[in-house]
C-alpha cells in the first residue's frame, strides 16, 4: 500500500523528542524500518525526497551485458571502416562465430541506434518481392562491366561474373575496356577454377554478345536480357555496389596492377569471410560446395581430367599437350592459344575463334590439320 505524501511529509519533518515512534508507527500503519528511511532520504534529498521514483527493477535479468552492446558498437566500426555490410544481421553473424552471446536483430538494432549509428528510414525498408534464383551451382552464371576511376584519372573497366545459385565471385577482372578478349579473358580464369557453366547470362552490350559464338562451341548457352531492364542481371548488379563499396574504403589504386591486387583480395573476402544475406548468411564459397553441379551441355560433370591453359604455338606452327603433339597452323606462330579440354575432348582458341576441335583416341599423340601429314621434324615449345 501507498503512503500518502502527507504521512511521509510528518514522519520527515516532524520533531522526535517526547514522540513514542513504536506508536506512532502503528497508529499510521507503518514500520519502524520505512519510518527511518523516509527520514533517512529526506535528511539527503530535501524535497526532491517526496518526488515519485521510478518502479522500474534495478536490474534485469534478460539485459544484454554491456561488454557485449560494446563489442556490438565495435563490429559495427570495423565492418565501415572496411567498406563491408554492417546492419544488425551481419553484426549477430559475427557475434556467432566468434562463439558470443548473440542478441536478436532487433535488439542489436536497438543498441545501434541508441548509441547514434543508426537514423531510422523507412524508405530502406527491403521491399518483398519474388526473386528467381538458380538451383545448382554453374547452372547460371551473370556477367557485366562497371567503370571505375584510376587515381590519375584514367577511367578501366571491371568485368565480373557471379554465379546465381550460390553468389560466388567467379572471376573479377580488370580491363583497359569492355571489349570481347577481356570478357572472354575474364570467363576463362573464372572456368580456371570453378569449370564452365551451362547458361552464361548478360546484357546487350556488344562484347558480351559475341561470346555466344565461342561459348556455343564449348556447350554454353549464352542468354541476354531485355533491353533496358537491368533487374534481370540484379545479382551482378548489386555485386558491383557491394565491391564499389569495399574499394572506396582503401586508397585509390593508380594503375591496373595494383586495383587488380585489390580485386583479387576482394574476391576472397566476398567468397569465404562475408556472410550473404540472399543466401542465409552463408558465404557463397561454402553455399557452393554445399549446392549440387550442373556444367556444359556437352561435357560430364565429373571434371577429371578438366584443364584450361594456354600455350604458345612453336616456330612448326605444332603445340604439345600433355604427351600429344598438336598442329595449330605456322601463321600462328609465336601466338598464345587457349585449351579447354575435358577428359578426351580438346577445344582449341584463338583469342575467341575456335581453331581445332578434337577427341584424343588411345595409343594416338600426333594430331596433325590434315590427316597426310606427318609428325613434325622440329621441336616444339
């Protein structure tokens, strides 16, 4: 029960000479121990005593420990300062995996913006909407270029292919423009290490419609969306903004070198160490190896015997692969040519052009253009 600010305001100002408190305690249905203390607080405070004080616990037992709304603080710092996502899902991730107590999203949102690091918009809501998404990794692939601005103020290209299904960065490269040898340059080290795909998904910009002829040869369809509808490349669109974001963040590079070393760093931070938000907060690298394979139409999915390379043609017009002795033409002499070759199936290009198409066959190492020619005299390279 309440005591009337009357009764607290007698027992803090009254006079205690000739006063029998037991008494008077209980004439006003008090304690010794709360008469005390009434005049205890009122000796300290004055009038700010009779003031009502706040019914809230001391202590609450479900409250996140502040070591933990000061590591929250200190992720969110470090992720900025790294050009990396830093919202309140990203945040919890980290908490998890360095075995933390994690709050929920909503909670560690709470901490942020009490402490100033987040001014809520509702226009950043995510919108909900459907999004097609492939179900196996190398099933489809997205390409596209976006420019990015040299320190002396040369302006290069940065082509990137992403795989839909599991959001790997296949292949980040960077090129003097958005031409067909560096798309092509660009698939070729990506096929390097994850193998083909089946579908290869693009715009309608020049160079990477000239990759149909090529990627046909190798049993890649080559698909392109509508003109002017960019949603259709969104997952490689919103990579660009994602690595744009973690470039940003460190000294701007001055030649093609060194933004290619910054890349290739990028490249691993975005496939093994950045949890995705698409993916439920998996990184795209343990997504795709979790995520069943699809590849080429002509080629088997177990890639034993895969190899992708390249070769200079020697003075003979002849290059050697593995033990075989191959004939490509003297006119390319001196040139480097790629091989993409499963099990016994061997492509030979030229830049884009497909210049030899052939199946190795037991016990046979001289392939050379025409079948009455014999095996070259000279060496080869």
């Amino acid at each position: 029960m309440a005591i009337p600010l009357s009764v607290r305001r007698l027992v803090a100002t009254m006079k205690t000479d000739g006063v029998n408190v037991v008494e008077f305690c209980a004439a006003h249905d008090l304690s010794r121990d709360t008469f005390y203390r009434i005049r205890r607080k009122y000796a300290v405070e004055g009038e700010a005593a009779f003031e009502p004080g706040s019914r809230a616990p001391k202590r609450i037992r479900n409250k996140t420990p502040i070591e933990i709304e000061d590591r929250i603080v200190e992720l969110r710092k470090q992720l900025v300062d790294e050009g990396l996502d830093a919202g309140p899902a990203t945040i919890g991730w980290h908490l998890e995996q360095a075995g933390l107590v994690v709050p929920s999203v909503s909670t560690i949102y709470r901490i942020l913006k009490a402490r100033g690091f987040i001014t809520p918009d509702p226009k950043k809501t995510p919108a909900k909407h459907g999004t097609f998404q492939a179900a196996r990794a190398n099933q489809l692939w997205q390409i596209d270029g976006t420019e990015f601005t040299l320190a002396g103020g040369l302006a290069v290209k940065i082509i990137n292919v992403i795989d839909d299904a599991s959001r790997v960065c296949v292949a980040s490269q960077v090129h003097c423009g958005e031409t067909l040898t560096g798309a092509w340059a660009t698939l070729i080290t990506g096929a390097s290490v994850w193998g083909f795909c089946e579908r290869l998904l693009s715009d309608n910009g020049r160079s990477f419609k000239a990759l149909g002829k090529p990627l046909a040869a190798i049993g890649v369809s080559a698909i392109r969306s509508r003109p002017y509808h960019p949603q259709t490349c969104g997952k490689v669109e919103r990579f660009h903004k994602t690595q744009a974001q973690w470039l940003a963040a460190r000294n701007q590079p001055d030649t093609i070198t060194e933004l290619q070393q910054l890349l290739d760093q990028f490249s691993v931070v975005y496939n093994e160490q950045r949890p995705h938000r698409s993916i439920d907060r998996q990184t795209p690298n343990s997504r795709w190896k979790a995520l069943p394979k699809s590849g080429p139409a002509d080629r088997p999915l177990n890639l034993d015997g895969h190899h992708i390379g390249t070769r200079t043609i020697a003075t003979n017009g002849w290059f050697r692969f593995n033990n075989n002795l191959i004939a490509a033409g003297k006119h390319l002499t001196g040139e480097t040519i790629t091989i993409i070759a499963t099990g016994t199936k061997v492509h030979v290009f030229h830049h884009t052009e497909l210049i030899r198409d052939l199946t190795l066959k037991p016990g046979k190492t001289n392939y050379p253009l025409h079948p009455r020619r014999g095996r070259p005299t000279t060496s080869t390279k």
